[in-house]
C-alpha cells in the first residue's frame, strides 16, 4: 500500500471515531493522531463538528494540539508549550518531521544549520540521521545531503495541510502566474507572427532575384543567338555543301 492511500485510510478512521466523540473522550484520539507514525495531515480531524465543538471549553487545550499538528513547527510548540500538554517522543519526532515540511515550502535548499537550530539537533551527524532515517525513509522528503556545502537539497517534499487563508493566497498567486504566462505566450505570438512576415517578405525578394537572373540570363542566350544568325547568313561565310557535290568530279588521266 503507497503512503497516500495509507494515510487517506488512516484519515478516514480518525473522522469516523472523532465524529462519535464529545469533549474530553477526544483526548486519546488527539494524541493517538498526532503520534501516529504514518499520519500527516489532520484537516479532516479538525473540521469534525465535535473537534471544532472544543473551541471555548475547558478542552480546548486538544483543539490547540491539533492546529498545531496542522500547521505549527517545533518552533512554535516551544513558544506555547506554557499553554499546551507536554509531548511525547512520538509526538515530538512527529513536530520535527513537521517542521521539515514546513521548511521545504519556501526553500529547496536547506542549510544544515538553520535546520540544527529549527530542530534542537546539536550536530550534523544527528541531524543527517534524522534527515535520512525519519524524514526520508518514512516517504515525507526525498534530497540530497551535501556534506561539502552543509546544506539538504530538497528534491521532494510532501504538502502539509493548508493554513487558514493559505488557498485564497495560493489561487491569487497562481492567477497573477497564469496572467504572466497569457502575456509571455501573447508576447511570442506576436513575435513569431512578426518574424513569419520578415520570412515572407524574404522569400518574395529572394524569389524576385531569382526571376531577374533568369531573365538576364535568357535575353544574354537571346542575344548571342542572334550573334550567330548574323555570322552564319553572310554571303560566302559557309560554303554549300550540296552545291559542291552536284559539282562533277575531275577524272585524273594516267600518263602514258
């Protein structure tokens, strides 16, 4: 089974227990979710009715652990973590793998050292272990490791979920994009037009010579024909040849 299909079964699961919990029984199932080794995306948990029913109440608090989840970096877990439940190991390695994702949006390369300090990992071998054995092993990046450079060259990366307000900026985005690219394809219209009318005006003037070369060479063929004629038809120019056999033989007498 491929990563996509397992998590969309996961996914489904997760809704359907979550569409059957109320308040606090919520709890597991929130943690259950954010610490599933295979698991990425938690959308659909958070707009089950009852999730989003959390919002205002004293568990809350599970609601908070599932945006984080969402769209949240490691980074943010340490800035809030006044406010939300300790993590677990599964739940941190989970964050962490998160917050590669994250990184992988806005950049294809990754310097070793902001993913160090993004992380808390205290040197490069470490790091290099989580890139290859939790990141890319587990599906979520495919890249280069750059040893020479200290820096993770990103080839792949899986999409997290969509921050609230995220798609309208992305469709703005692709909209400017596709006007760009409906001008650029106008841009080269006109210009292959342009550069078609240059082929053809060429093609009329090459066409023109060509017909004047003929022509000159024609009336040269003309003239030195009639150069010909001229030499030919003057009177003892040629001797005529039937006129000189009709002439009798002389016979050669022997000498006696």
């Amino acid at each position: 089974m491929d990563i996509e299909q397992k998590q969309a079964d996961l996914i489904e699961q997760f809704v359907k227990q979550a569409s059957s919990l109320h308040g606090s029984a919520l709890a597991p199932l929130v943690a259950d979710a954010t610490s599933h080794p295979s698991l990425f995306a938690f959308s659909e948990i958070l707009s089950v009715p009852s999730v989003q029913q959390l919002g205002g109440t004293e568990n809350s608090v599970y609601l908070d652990v599932l945006r984080l989840f969402a769209h949240g970096t490691w980074s943010d877990y340490k800035s809030n973590a006044g406010r939300l439940p300790q993590l677990v190991p599964e739940q941190v390695l989970k964050l962490k793998q998160l917050t590669v994702l994250t990184l992988a949006e806005t950049n294809k390369v990754l310097p070793y050292d902001q993913l160090m300090q993004e992380l808390d990992v205290m040197n490069v071998r470490e790091l290099e272990d989580f890139l290859i054995n939790e990141c890319m092993y587990a599906g979520i990046v495919r890249g280069k490791l750059d040893q020479l450079r200290r820096c993770f060259e990103v080839q792949f990366a899986a999409g997290r979920d969509l921050r609230p307000g995220q798609l309208g900026s992305m469709i703005q985005t692709l909209l400017a994009t596709s006007d760009n690219l409906l001008i650029s394809i106008q841009e080269k219209i006109k210009w292959a037009d342009s550069m078609s009318e240059l082929d053809k005006k060429h093609r009329k003037e090459v066409e023109d010579r060509v017909e004047d070369v003929k022509k000159s060479i024609s009336l040269k063929a003309d003239i030195d024909f009639r150069g010909h004629e001229e030499i030919y038809s003057e009177p003892g120019g040629v001797m005529d040849y039937e006129e000189d056999r009709s002439r009798p033989k002389r016979r050669r007498h022997p000498i006696g």
